[in-house]
C-alpha cells in the first residue's frame, strides 16, 4: 500500500500543485471583480447574496466539473475493486445532487417551507435562524461519518484526501458565518460565500486528482483485481 501511495504522490501531487494555486488565484481575484463589478442599482454584496449572482453561477460550475471528473473516474475504474467504483459512484452522485441544490434551491424551498409551519418551534422562538442553515449544516454531519466509513479509499488518493480536508475545512469556515454572525453583514456575507466557492473549488480539485490517478494508468494498490 505504501509502494502504490508514493508511487501516484510522486505524479499527482506535484502536478497538481500549481494547478491548485493558479486556479485558487484566479478564483481570488474573480471575488474582488464580483465586489466590483455588480448590475445597476444593486448592493455590494449582490453577487453573494442573491441566487442569480456570480459567487453561486461560478460555485455551481465547479461542483458540476468535481461530478463529471468523478462520473470520468468511475468509468475508468473498470477492473479496479468493487469499493473503488462504488466510491467514485457514490462522490459523482453526491455532486450531481449537490449542483442540482445549488441551481434549484433544494434547502432553500424546503428550509423556508419549515419556517413557515414553525416546525417543533424552533424558529420562533429563536433556537435557530431558520430551518436553511440546519440543513446546510446536515449536509456536513452527514459527510463526516460518511468520509470515515470511506477512509480506506481515500487514503489511497492522498492529493485526494488533501484537497477535500481543504474543501472541508472552507464548508466549516462557511457554515460557522452563516450561524454566528446575526445579523449578517455585507462582510459576513461576501467572507461567507466566498468560503462556500473555495469549498466547491477544492472539491473539484480533489476529483481531479484522482481522475489523473486512473487517466494515467496508476491505480491505487490492491484495487486492480477487480474484487
């Protein structure tokens, strides 16, 4: 295992070094033009807050590439073991869902429906802000015991597992804005969603990685016996 660890490392990790830092660069000043450049009539914090801004459109595009980066690892995975596809399967499944909520505003109907009905009374009484914050935040309860479950694999995609603790650690950033600071600011709000974008940028990243682990013909070990 460590053999076939090193061995994708030593052609993965560096090649993906400086695709991580122009790309995070690029992203970077992409954010300081959204501040900048915004619709006629519109607040600063336009592009972050609103749907239909740049911050969600670009955060969207990255999820949609780590979804077909991952779908293009699975097929190429013919012949690894079962857990390998199963675990490519199961990450472009879980971005495709992730780009639909993105575009359709799945927590956002249902989180508003929730506030609406007052359920169990938590929002009235000011227990939580709103029902759209818990569900963004059980998104991430549910991926913590999920990439445990998933650990084995993962570890065999090292730059992989780099770049989703880094995604990890931007959805924590995002999150932990969103739920402390009331009432948002301009600040909080253009802090907060630009986490939400690094978040999807280093997703993509991730599954990239490990698309170049398969595309160059160096499978993770024991995972080529097609068990």
């Amino acid at each position: 295992m460590r053999a076939g660890i090193a061995e994708s490392d030593s052609t993965v990790g560096p090649r993906m070094v400086p695709i991580s830092i122009v790309i995070s660069t690029l992203v970077a000043i992409y954010i300081l033009l959204a501040i900048v450049l915004i619709p006629a009539n519109a607040t600063r914090h336009f592009n972050f807050v609103d749907e239909r801004g740049a911050i969600t459109v670009l955060s969207a595009v990255f999820l949609a590439m780590g979804c077909g980066f991952g779908f293009a690892s699975f097929l190429l995975s013919a012949g690894s073991a079962r857990s390998v596809r199963c675990f490519w399967s199961l990450v472009s499944a879980a971005l495709g869902f992730l780009v639909l909520d993105e575009l359709l505003q799945f927590h956002e109907r249902i989180g508003n429906r929730l506030d609406g009905i007052d359920l169990l009374g938590l929002t009235s009484s000011g227990t939580i802000r709103g029902w759209n914050d818990v569900i963004v935040i059980l998104y991430g309860l549910i991926a913590v015991p999920v990439g445990v479950m998933l650990l084995p694999i993962m570890v065999r995609y090292q730059t992989f597992l780099k770049l989703i603790c880094s995604a990890f650690v931007a959805y924590v950033l995002h999150t932990t804005i969103d739920s402390l600071v009331e009432p948002p600011t301009i600040l909080s709000v253009i802090l907060e969603e630009s986490a939400k974008l690094f978040c999807s940028l280093f997703v993509a990243l991730a599954c990239l990685a490990g698309l170049l682990v398969h595309a160059g013909g160096t499978l993770p070990p024991d995972t080529q016996d097609g068990a």
